[in-house]
C-alpha cells in the first residue's frame, strides 16, 4: 500500500535550490555577534518506511484484513465450487448425455462470467478503501512531521526523492515515536 502512493510531489531539486537560496542569507545573518549563530536545520524523514512501520499502517491493515475477510471467503467457496464442476465435466463429460453436459458447460461460463465481476467488484473496493485509509494516514503524517519541525524548530523537512542523506539528518525513528503516542 505504501509504495503506491507519495506523501508529497515536490521535486527535490526545487526544494533544495529554494532551502540553498535561502540559506546563506540566514546564516550571513545569524553569524553577526549581536544574533550568535544560527544554523539552518534540515532532516530528512523515509516516508516509505514511515507508511510502512507506523502504527496507523497496521491499524489500517488489520481493518481492511477483517472487512473484507467475509467477501474474500465467500469468492474463495465460489472458485473452489467452480473448480471442482469443471473437474466433474472433465472426468465425467465424456459419459453424460449431450443434454447434460451442455447444461453443465453453460452453468460452468455463467458462473465463471459471475464470479470474475465479483472478483472485480471484490477488487475495486479493496482499492477505494486502501485509497481511503492512506489518505487518512497521510493526513496524519503530514501532520506529525509539520509538528515535528515546529517542535524541534526545523526549518526543511525533505522526503521522497532525496537521494542521499546522512543520519545526522534523518528523523525518520522520530517521526514513527511520535505516530506511535497517536
């Protein structure tokens, strides 16, 4: 669920070419006796690995594992039921009447036309509600992370698409501490 979607779409290079621009005017200014020295402060937070091992991420798992369970079953009985009427058509086909077994090769694409739009259906409201539970996450996310660096008086929080950085900078276990007191 988590790779499929990007907290923010903000290409790195512009934010980094925005935080460069604006950093030797602050630390020009912040180094002057009379202001002591200021640091601009950057970190860095692997939103892969926030989506993945945050609390709200298994939350969201277990919810849909058990709301969906039922839908699951159900098309689970359904396929194995199909299986075992085309197994018999297949042993025992050549033996039926013409009258039998034709009814049985149409019971067999009806139901196979059934439950491959159940499967569908199935799936696309298993991708609605993971939309939905990642949007609620992401939401919290953002967040903590906005939280974080109003906190800890950060002044860029960068995420995807860095493509290195050392750990100095990377509040990545931070970030999952605090999802995980929400």
């Amino acid at each position: 669920m988590a790779d499929m979607y990007s907290i923010r779409l903000v290409p790195v290079t512009i934010v980094v070419a925005f935080a460069l621009a604006f950093a030797a005017p602050l630390r020009a200014a912040g180094t002057s006796a009379e202001t002591g020295s200021e640091i601009l402060r950057i970190g860095v937070v692997d939103v892969s690995r926030v989506v993945n091992e945050s609390p709200q991420a298994a939350r969201a798992k277990s919810s849909m594992a058990t709301q969906f369970a039922k839908r699951k079953n159900d098309l689970e009985a359904k396929s194995n039921a199909l299986r075992q009427d085309m197994d018999r058509l297949a042993q025992d086909g050549a033996v039926m009447s013409d009258g039998d077994r034709d009814k049985l090769q149409s019971a067999i694409r009806d139901r196979q036309r059934e439950l491959q739009l159940e499967r569908s259906k199935y799936n696309d409201d298993v991708s609605d509600a993971e939309h939905k539970e990642f949007e609620q996450m992401r939401a919290d996310i953002l967040d903590i992370i906005d939280q974080y660096a109003d906190d800890n008086g950060y002044d860029l929080i960068l995420g995807d698409g860095v493509l290195y950085s050392s750990e100095a900078v990377d509040v990545t276990d931070e970030i999952l501490a605090e999802l995980g007191d929400r």
